[in-house]
C-alpha cells in the first residue's frame, strides 16, 4: 500500500506541520469576534464632566 | 491488478515538483487573513461566523481551563476540511490520505493532551482507566482493557481518517473505470454505474466533511478528559 512507503513519511509529516503553523494557524488568529452592537441605554445618558484634573 | 489501483495515492511527482507540497501549499489561498476592517466581505464574514459557531459548539463542554487549545483544534479543523473537500476535485492529491500527515497530526495532539493531563491533574487522569460504577471484582482486566483503548486512540485516529479517504478515493475510481468500460459494451447499465459514481460523490462530500469534524470531536473528547 503506498502509504506505507517510508520514504516520504518524515518530509510529509514536517511539511504539513510546518504549512499548518506557519499558514493556518496565524490566519485563523487574525479572525476576531467582537461583542454584538447593544442598543443605547437611557441610563448612560447622566454623564459626569470630564474635569481635566492634572491642570 | 488490485495493486495499481492503489497508485493514486503514490505521492506524485511532476517536473521533479511533490504535489503533495502544492497540495498543501495552495488551498490557503481560499482563506484570506482577515484586517482590521469593522465589517469584511461575504466571503470573509461566512469563513469568520463558521470558525466562530463551530469554536464555541466543540469548546462549550471544555473546561475553561481548555479553551486555549481552541486555536489549535478549529485550525486543524480548517486544515482537514480543506484538504479532504479539496481531495474531491478530479487530479488533484489528498493529502489526508497519507498516514504520515494523519498519524503525525493525531500522534502529536493526543500525547500532547494525555501529557498535559498527567502532569496537572494525575489522579483525575489515571482515574479514567477505571469507569464509574464497574463491578469490584472486574477491576483489573478495565484497567487493562483502559489502557490498551488509550494507546489505541491516536493509531485508531489517523487511520481512521486515512482508511476513510483511501476507501471513498478507490470507490471512485474503480466506479469510474467501471461506467467508462461500460459505455461501450453496455450502455444502460453504464447509466446505472454513472448513477452510482454521482451519489458516491456525494456521500464522499459529506464523508470529507464528518470525517474532520470527528477528528477534532475526538481530540476534544480526550481533551476534556484531561484538562
């Protein structure tokens, strides 16, 4: 059965683990999840001032 | 004869080029790394909200403390889907079907999950060689029964996955041989044969597609056990 031959079993298995952490792995990395959008409460609208307290 | 059909599977060489490197090389191109962008494009957006939905359906019975090998498991599970689905295309090279790239993926992720569960946790790991509720007296031939199931996992893993292919690959080809032999000499019942090549296709769609998934199932399965 040729996937038993020897031969190209260590060059297969590094080079698919090397594409998979050199290619896959940083591109799935770039995918984000951010939070669903949420509605404006009316409760956010009481705001304190800024009161620039260093100067 | 038998023996020549298995020679789709000989990691092919063109021009002194492996194609199992363009095999691997190429589907990558389908995949564009997402930007900063708020809102990206429908292809883009379809890949994001099915990395997402099939992260969070195999992590959510993961103990928190697991959830780091979230990036590990849904990349393979990208990587498989691709390969297998990309397999399916006429000349073109699977390269889930070498028990190489199988046994190399399913050999080094389960040690690496059964060493992680017997450095933090050993009791806990250990403790699933003996299932709940198990007659006293049977105690000893569980435990080596146990044992010998998980040193078969990865071996049943890759093989798994390579006997899965190999099997859909060579019922392609011989039905596909079949249907052309018969065109001529037979006809209607090329047309029969042509409707079995047509519904094999499809199953070997669906089974490419399951057949990842159990890979990662499986991993996160063993996962759960020891993290």
């Amino acid at each position: 059965m040729p996937q038993l031959i020897p031969t190209p079993w260590l060059a297969l298995l590094i080079f698919s683990w090397t594409i998979f952490t050199a290619i896959v792995l940083p591109k799935v990395l770039k995918h984000s999840f951010p939070d669903n959008p949420t509605l404006p409460s009316k409760q956010n609208l009481s705001k304190n001032k800024w009161d620039w307290s260093w100067h | 004869m038998t023996l020549s059909l298995f020679d789709q599977f000989l990691s092919p060489v063109v021009c002194w080029i492996p194609l199992v490197a363009i095999a691997i090389m190429l589907p990558w191109i389908l995949f564009p790394s997402p930007t900063t962008r708020w809102v990206n494009n429908r292809n883009l957006t379809s890949q994001n909200w099915f990395l997402g939905q099939s992260t969070s359906q195999i992590f959510s019975p993961i103990n928190p403390s697991g959830h780091k090998w979230a990036i590990l498991l849904s990349s393979l599970l990208i990587f498989l889907t691709t390969m297998n689905t990309a397999g399916l295309l006429p000349y073109t090279f699977t390269p889930t079907s070498q028990l190489s790239i199988n046994m190399g993926f399913a050999g080094a992720l389960w040690m690496g999950i059964v060493i992680l569960g017997m450095r933090t946790q050993p009791t806990h790991s250990l403790g699933h060689l003996l299932p709940e509720g198990a007659p006293a007296l049977l105690t000893p031939v569980l435990v080596i029964i146990e044992t010998i199931s998980l040193f078969i996992r990865p071996i049943a893993l890759g093989v798994r996955l390579t006997a899965n292919l190999t099997a859909g690959h060579l019922l392609i080809q011989l039905t596909s041989t079949a249907t052309l032999a018969l065109l001529t000499i037979m006809p209607i019942t090329a047309i029969f044969t042509g409707v079995l090549l047509f519904l094999l296709a499809l199953l070997e769609a669906a089974v490419a597609l399951i057949q990842a998934y159990v890979f990662i199932l499986l991993l996160s399965l063993y996962l759960q056990e020891n993290v």
